[in-house]
C-alpha cells in the first residue's frame, strides 16, 4: 500500500481560487511500511552498532555516549532557562486587556472585533458526566461564552447511550453557548480506526456543513479549537485567541498552542507520576518560550476553519493526531502554515489508577500510544518527496525537529545507557582505568557532570511545577508516605524515565518496523 495522506486517498488540494499544489506529476509514492520503520530501525540499529563497538572501539563508544549525554544535559539547562522566560511570559499575558489591545493596535486589515467566532470541538468516548460538566462550566465561564463559543460534543457510536448523554448536556448547557451541537461517529467506517483523530474529522466536516453550508456563516470568521474532553482552559484564553486571530494577518495559516500543565488531578495522582509529569509540563512550556526552539501542536489546539477545510481536516486513520495535522496543513499551503504561541496555560488530567501498579500501566500505555507518533517522521519524508515545489530547507527544519525528540528518546536513549555501560563491562582494563583516574579522567568527569546536571535540573523542573500548581484541597492533607515518594522521585527520575519514556517508545517504533497495529485506547484517568 503507498504512503498517503487523508485515510488512504491523495487529494489534490487547492489553495485559493484555483491554484493547485501540485507542481507537475508527483514522485511514485514510497511503501508505508518502509517510511513507518525509520525509528525502529534507527533504534535497533544504534543497539546492534553499539554492540559492536563496545567491543572492537569501546573508547570511541563511551566518546558517543558522554556527547549525547552531554547535549540532554545541555537541553535539560535551557529548557531551565526557557522556564523562567515562559513563566514571566504568562505573568504579563495574565494581565493584558485583549479587547483595549485590539482598540488600540488593530492593524486595518484586522477582522471586526465583534466578528470572531470559536467552534470548540470536545472528542469524548465513555467520559463520566462529572467530568464533561466541569469542562463545559469552564468554558461557559470563558470571555462573552453565549455570544461567541460554538461548542461541538463530538460523540462516538461505539459508546453505548452516547446520544442520551449528549441530550442531557445539551439541555443544561445550550443556553449558556451561541451553539452548542453534538455529533455521532459511527463506527466501522472504511479506512478508518476509532481515535480521536477520526472522530474530530467527523465532527469538524459536520460542523463546517451545518454552519457555512446551511445557516450562512462566514468561514473566515471561524477558529477551531480542538481539545481533550478533561482539558480546562486558562480563564482569558478565549479573549486572547479573538484578539489573536482578529489581528494576525496570516490568521488562515497559523495554528495557536498554549503551554499544558498537568495539574487537573495533580492531588490524586501517585507522587512518583507527580515529578515525571512535572519534567513532561517543563518541557512543553520550554517549546513554547525557547526563541530557537520549534513548538509542535499538543493536545489541544486552535486553527481557523478556513485552514482545516483547505487542508482537507484530520486524517482517520491517525492515532497521534497533533502532529500529524500539522505536517498535513504544511504542505496543503505550500510550506506557509506556522505555529503561534498563547502564554496562558491550560490544564489536562494525568494518568492514574486505583493502585500504583494501575497507574504505572496506564502511563506507560499513554505514553506507548503517543509515541506512534513516531510514524511522522515517514509522513514527513512521504510529503516532502511528493512536494518538491515546496522550499526544502524550512521543510528540512521542521523535518528535523519532528524527527530529534523521536530518535533522541529511543536510539539516543540506547546509545547513552548501552554505550556508557557495556564498553565497561566487556573491558575491565578500561574499566579499571578510568574509575582509578576518577575525575581526571575526561569520559568519568563528563559522564558526572552530565547526571548531575539533569538530577539538579530535574529537582528545578519540580520547584517550578510545585509553585504554579493549584491549592492543594483541605481534605487531601500530605501524608508521610507521600513525603517519602516525592523524595524518592529524584532520584528514582532516571528509571522513572526509562519505564516511562524509552521503553513505551522503543515498543510503539519496534510495532511500526514490523508491521503490527496499535489499538487506540482511552488512557484511564483517577
């Protein structure tokens, strides 16, 4: 089957009045299965190497080790750095006036104030009312909500009463939205998988009917926002976005992401997921306020429904659907499309569980279907080889920051364990060299200084999550075993890492170079 786009069929998308993308007959497209085993293969070809090299060059091997160790470290420290900035950042974000900004800077080509519209899209299957209710009060208390939010449940037919609960919040809540209307995916539809990204295309082509097709609206005035059903908005991210998209003269080819924090339940998950979700929470926030740094769409996301329908809407047969999106709207515009940053950050749910060992799984498998994503790094190749009109070096830039987190937490991650250790064990000479030189040795002195650093970064990661998060509830005082756990998390951050960052990747990329599916999975939250 050939690598393609929109669940298995090459559209030939237009942009405009007639002007078409395409730039004479595209290149024969290349088999999936080659372009999905790129990750897998780089990985297991980083063990197979290292292997070899730990015994016919272990010195050189341990070299390779201490400078991607080093280069984590260095990305652990400005990841710091991009912190500090981030967090300034949404200090003065908080307090900014949209509406008297937009009276005061709106460029003359800005839409009308009044004008803007957001259609918020909420993909749910089998989520508890409680939660759907608190996500919709929170977004009923958003900036002019009756006036301006267009709320879409997208619902799925594979949930049993999905339509009576659809009725039910429909009944409490229309009459706090300009709109609110729900949608059934069904199920079982050809080339499709039952994910989030399915069910938002289903929802998105609806809605775009509905509204511009029958009841007259103006597709340019339209911003769509995608979430995850537990996602609660910072209270001002709405007035921010209208004031965003108001004024952006490049408004139908910009996406708009807000840093994720993972404080929804942060009292009610397990200590040791705590710190793991505080690195994850640093991290993302460090995209977004780094000046060099390429931030990529997460979780919950705005794009205007002008650049969704150009771009031919979410694929549905796509489990990581973010960046998968994107890439697929980079090239429906000819290279042009480019990610916004809003300081105002959201908060999603963590993964959880009745015991620790459940909530071990169920990160563990959070993580395993986020990382096929690992598959848009063949996705990438595929449309930059069938796009050679398209500028090669911005395409190469954005080739390479989807493929660096990806390959870094699995054949990098194989690198810096098996090439730090396994030359020592098969090579006592060496390994008696540099343990008796200590710290004069440069390999030690480096590999030292590089844990050292990511131990003390992580702990500032911490410090950094533990002064924005929520008060904590009166009838959640801290215990003494809770105490124990935090500690133990720093320095357990290391194997907390490897459970639940390299292994659940090096699984996702070893399923795509061999061919076996992954099911989509709704990840059980406490």
């Amino acid at each position: 089957m050939p690598y393609q786009s929109g669940g298995g069929r090459r559209n030939n998308v237009q942009l405009g009045v007639g002007q078409s993308i395409w730039a004479g007959t595209p290149p024969p497209a290349i088999p999936e299965r080659v372009l999905d085993g790129i990750p897998g293969f780089a990985a297991w070809l980083a063990l197979l190497l290292s292997i070899a090299a730990a015994v016919a060059f272990p010195r050189w091997l341990l070299w390779l080790a201490v400078i991607i160790a080093l280069y984590s470290a260095y990305r652990f420290l400005m990841a710091g750095v991009a912190n500090v900035i981030g967090l300034q950042r949404i200090k003065r974000w908080e307090k900014i006036d949209w509406c008297e900004m937009y009276q005061k800077h709106a460029p003359p080509d800005a839409l009308k104030w009044e004008d803007v519209k957001h259609v918020v899209i909420i993909p749910n299957y089998k989520e508890p009312l409680h939660v759907l209710r608190d996500t919709l009060d929170s977004l009923a208390a958003q900036y002019q909500a009756e006036s301006r939010l267009i709320i879409v449940m997208a619902m799925e037919a594979a949930e049993q009463g999905c339509t009576e609960k659809a009725e039910q919040l429909q009944y409490e809540y229309a009459h706090k939205f300009h709109g609110f209307f729900a949608t059934i995916h069904p199920r079982g539809l050809p080339n499709e998988m039952q994910s989030k990204s399915a069910n938002q295309a289903w929802a998105a082509r609806w809605i775009k009917r509905r509204l511009i097709d029958e009841l007259g609206y103006n597709i340019d005035h339209l911003l769509v926002t995608t979430m995850d059903a537990d996602t609660m908005w910072h209270p001002r991210n709405f007035y921010a976005l209208t004031y965003l998209f108001a004024v952006n003269p490049n408004r139908y080819l910009r996406f708009w992401q807000s840093p994720i924090r993972y404080h929804g339940n942060i009292w009610e998950i397990n200590p040791l997921l705590r710190t793991v979700n505080a690195y994850a929470t640093a991290f993302e926030l460090a995209y977004l306020a780094h000046p060099w740094w390429k931030p990529m769409p997460m979780s919950s996301y705005a794009l205007s429904l002008r650049l969704l329908d150009s771009s031919g809407y979410w694929d549905a047969d796509v489990i990581a659907d973010e960046w998968h999106m994107f890439i697929k709207a980079y090239f429906a515009r000819g290279g042009d499309v480019r990610m916004e940053r809003v300081f105002l950050p959201f908060l999603a749910q963590a993964t959880g569980g009745e015991t620790l060992l459940d909530a071990i799984k169920n990160r563990y498998l959070q993580t395993l279907r986020h990382a096929w994503g690992s598959k848009e790094i063949g996705f990438m190749v595929a449309k930059m080889l069938e796009h050679p009109e398209i500028d090669v070096r911005p395409s190469l830039r954005l080739l390479f920051r989807i493929s660096h987190d990806i390959l870094l937490a699995s054949a990098g991650w194989v690198i810096i364990t098996v090439g730090s250790q396994l030359p020592l064990l098969l090579n006592p000479g060496l390994l008696t060299e540099i343990t008796s030189q200590g710290f004069a040795n440069p390999l030690w002195a480096l590999l030292q200084v590089s844990f050292i650093l990511v131990s003390v970064l992580g702990i500032v990661f911490w410090y950094q999550d533990v002064i924005v998060r929520p008060p904590r509830p009166a009838n959640r005082p801290q215990t003494l075993v809770e105490r124990v756990l935090t500690i133990l998390s720093f320095p357990l951050l290391p194997v907390l890492t490897l459970i639940f960052v390299a292994i659940p990747t090096l699984q996702a990329q070893t399923r795509l170079l061999i061919g076996m599916p992954l099911q989509f999975r709704v990840t059980k939250k406490v």
